[in-house]
C-alpha cells in the first residue's frame, strides 16, 4: 500500500471593482492597505509564491513556490485583479503550475472555478452553463492548457451542476463528505446509504450522468482534518500536522490511499500569519521523508480509476447541499441560522427578499436580452458564452471582429456594435450581482451585499440606456421587505437608492 496526500487551496476574492469607473476603491477596514485584495497579496498570494524555510536559528535556508506542491485553484476575478495589480506573482503562479505538469505526469495542480463565485445549485440552467464556460476560458487565458478540475463556489453542488459539467468536459471536482448519498462498486445493484455514516473517502468516486451522456469523478476531502486546518492551530507546526494526517491512513490497507485536505488558500498566510512555512516544509520534503507521496488530483486519478460510483445528497427540497452551510444552500437564499459576524437578536431574513428580487429582476434581464438580442445575435445565449473573450481582451480588435464574425446575424455597423456590446455588459452584470459573498455575512448592509446589488443597478442603468424602460420597478418593491439589522441603514432599497458611480 502506498500513501499519498493532496492539499487544495481554494485562493478567491469577490469582485471588488467599482461597476461605474471598473476602479479598486480604498476600503479603510484593509488599512495600512489600499483594499483588502492588497492586504491579502501581501499576507498570502505573494508569501505563498516565495515561502521560507529556515533553520532553528531562523536563517532562511530554501525558498519554496507552494504553488508547486499544492493543487489550487484562484477564483477568475481575483487573477484579473492580480494579473493588473501584479503581474510578477501572477507568472510565478503560471511557472509552478507548468513544473507541476512535469512532477505529476503531465496534470497541472491548477484547476479552474465557477466564475464569480455563484451558489451553482441556486443558478438557472443557463447561467450554470455561462459559469463554467466562463471559468474555462479564464483558466485556458492564463495557465494555457485545459482544467481537469473545477471548483464550486462554497462546494455547492446539486445533480443538475454535475450535468452541466459533465457536458463541458469537466473530469473532476472536490466536495464535502457530506455531500455524498449513496455508494456502490461499479456494475453492483445495491446501494449503501452513506447519509450520517463514515465512508472510505481515500480513493475516488464515479458519478454518472443520469443523462448517459458520461461522467464525472468526485474526490470528498477529509472534513474533520480540513477544518482542523482551517480552525484550529495544527497548521502552525509541520511536525504536529504530519503527525495528525498520519492518523487518517490505515494500518492494515492492502490498497493505495489518499488523504485529501481542502481549505481556503487565504488559510495559509492570511488567516493564519507565516503558515504557508509549514505548507512549504510539509509538501517540499518532509511528508515523503514520512512515507507519504505528494499527488494532486489529476495525477491520482490517472492512476486511481474510480472502483465506486456515488449518488449526492440533494439537500432540502432538491437544493444542493455546500461546505459552509449545514442546511444545504440555505445560507444564499433563507434565515437558516448560518451567519458570520453580527449580534445577538439579528437575523437574516433579508437574504430571502435579496434572493427574490434579484431573481426577479435576472428574469427580466434575461427575457430582454433574448428579444433585444435577436436583432444583433444568431444565438444570444451562445454569444454570452462567447463574450468572456471580449472580457480577457479589452481593446484587442482582432478579438472583437472574430466575435462578431461568429456570432452577429448580419453585418453590424458601429452604433449597433455598441448596442450590442451594451447587452452583453448587461448579462455580465446580472450574473455578478450572484456572487455568494452577498449573503454570507449578517447583514444587507455589508460591503459584500452592496456590491452585489451595485452590480444590480449597474445592470438595470444598461438596459434603461439601451431600452429607455424601467426594469426595477417590482424589484425595489421586493428589496423594500430586505430589513437590515442597523436601523440607520433601512431597508435593501434604501441602501440600493444611495449606491452610484461616486459611492
């Protein structure tokens, strides 16, 4: 038997640009740091790229690139900022992943995300689909290769995400022990119900399309040692934290095992100061000095096929079941009694009347979009998927002839170009005002709730230029019943009336 472990990091921040000026405002809260992006940089993301390891005396003795040894993944929009902000790191960053493709076989440790962040099982059908496109084509425009893997924001997952990323060629993705139903060995007629039991979580599963249309495997991370991680001071000492994985492999196992860890990258530096040296000593010698191999997931699994297919835990009422909320996807859509922050006697029944109205208000975005559209695009939909390209390429205009070239019903003159443009702007909008961070705090009021609804209004001021209509009228009125728990702050109208180009 061979042991082997894998940690991911899952490295993300939400949009933080100004939607009117595409400008990174100063957030106080991040002082002596211009913006939380920059403070975490500097705590994490640059550390991790250049992480130490010293002697007992403290004399730096080898630098390590963590990049190299961890599987990861960076959210979209936190490497647009990185990629203006920081070029240098960003490279270091595409370098690690390219020596990793040549320790592991030829599978890169970086794996590509859901765009911006959203809760995939509250997502229509469409916008899934728009997600993982997009979160292709951002990992493809910067590690230049395709991802085996995907990761989902919150590791929210329902049967209809997995379709989707079956269809787009997704091979794997990591989620929560908890999020498993039902197993069996592939081929075998019963299923053991594995809902509230442990299972053997040190190999790989198979989850097959209930459309026939293919597959996609799942590796469950160890949760009790990932939290550990995360919560606890384990990680603070290579030793101690070798010792604790050790613990998870068996004594008597005739089979290879992997002991999978996933954690939020900003784990390591950020969350918890100087922790990306344990990471460095732990993955750049010490765990195979202990008679553990570092993998990541691809190289696994090309060796590792899955014996054992899965059927996942739907959650209440069909919903998917995430990481970070033990009532599924509650936390994004109800008063579930998950928060982060706040005081006795708040609630969270604002995220309901938040959900709602932006739900509402997608729809008719949506609707508009199609009839508009048709007058510009043979398909809308497949040109939003497109538009990506548009995004990664600001002011290249071989790339904007070659979208238009594919996808415009007739040739288009300038004004209709822009028009056009303006639709598309439009749709980008009305998926970043789903970004999950705008319901994971306690209140409307937060700064990760005013962005999602300055995206909001962002979209809605397109559509009244393009169309001369109002789009918001019944989404306000919904906004209206999102109470905040500050009394000064009202209501989610209230707060939604202030934002604007200058805020």
């Amino acid at each position: 038997m061979a042991k082997f472990i894998c940690i991911h990091g899952h490295f993300y921040q939400p949009p933080r640009e100004n939607p009117w000026t595409d400008e990174y405002e100063r957030e106080e809260s991040a002082s002596p740091f211009h913006d939380w992006n920059e403070r975490i940089y500097q705590e994490c993301y640059k550390p991790n790229t250049e992480a130490v390891i010293v002697d007992d005396k403290g004399k730096v003795i080898k630098r390590v690139n963590n990049f190299e040894n961890l599987n990861f993944n960076f959210g979209p929009t936190l490497l647009k900022w990185m990629n203006e902000k920081h070029p240098e790191t960003i490279a270091g960053i595409i370098e690690a992943d390219k020596k990793s493709i040549e320790i592991h076989g030829g599978h890169g440790n970086a794996i590509a995300q859901v765009y911006n962040h959203v809760i995939m099982p509250l997502a229509n059908k469409r916008d899934k689909i728009t997600q993982v496109r997009w979160g292709i084509k951002d990992f493809e425009f910067y590690f230049h290769r395709k991802p085996e893997g995907m990761w989902l924001a919150e590791t929210a997952c329902n049967n209809p995400t997995l379709e989707v990323l079956i269809s787009e060629g997704i091979r794997y993705v990591i989620l929560d022990p908890s999020q498993a139903s039902k197993i069996r060995k592939v081929g075998v007629q019963a299923w053991t119900d594995v809902q509230g039991a442990g299972f053997d979580i040190k190999k790989p599963y198979r989850y097959f399309s209930n459309s026939g249309n293919g597959y996609i495997d799942i590796f469950f991370y160890e949760g009790g040692l990932s939290r550990s991680i995360a919560f606890d001071d384990v990680v603070y000492d290579a030793v101690k934290l070798m010792n604790r994985i050790e613990t998870f492999f068996s004594s008597d196992r005739e089979s290879d095992e992997l002991v999978s860890i996933a954690v939020d990258g900003e784990t390591f530096g950020h969350h918890k100061h100087f922790t990306e040296r344990t990471i460095a000593y732990l993955l750049g010698g010490y765990s195979e000095t202990r008679g553990v191999k570092v993998v990541n997931f691809g190289e696994y699994l090309s060796r590792h096929e899955p014996e054992y297919e899965v059927i996942l835990n739907e959650g209440p009422a069909g919903e998917g079941t995430s990481w970070s909320c033990v009532h599924g996807v509650g936390r994004w859509k109800s008063d579930c009694g998950c928060s982060t922050g706040g005081f006795p006697g708040w609630n969270q029944k604002w995220r309901i009347h938040l959900r709602d109205a932006l739900n509402l208000l997608n729809g008719k975005l949506g609707l508009y979009f199609e009839i508009e559209g048709k007058k510009y695009f043979k398909n809308v939909w497949e040109a939003r998927n497109d538009y990506i390209d548009i995004i990664l390429n600001p002011g290249n205009n071989d790339v904007l002839d070659d979208f238009f070239d594919k996808h415009s019903s007739e040739e288009l003159n300038a004004e209709e170009i822009k028009t056009a443009l303006s639709l598309l702007e439009m749709q980008k909008f009305s998926m970043l005002m789903f970004t999950s961070c705008g319901w994971f705090f306690s209140d409307i009021s937060g700064l990760e709730s005013k962005k999602v609804l300055e995206y909001a209004k962002r979209a809605v001021e397109i559509a009244r230029s393009v169309s001369g209509l109002d789009f918001d009228e019944e989404f306000l009125e919904i906004l209206g019943f999102a109470k905040s728990n500050k009394p000064e702050f009202g209501t989610g109208r209230d707060i939604y009336m202030k934002l604007g180009k200058q805020n």
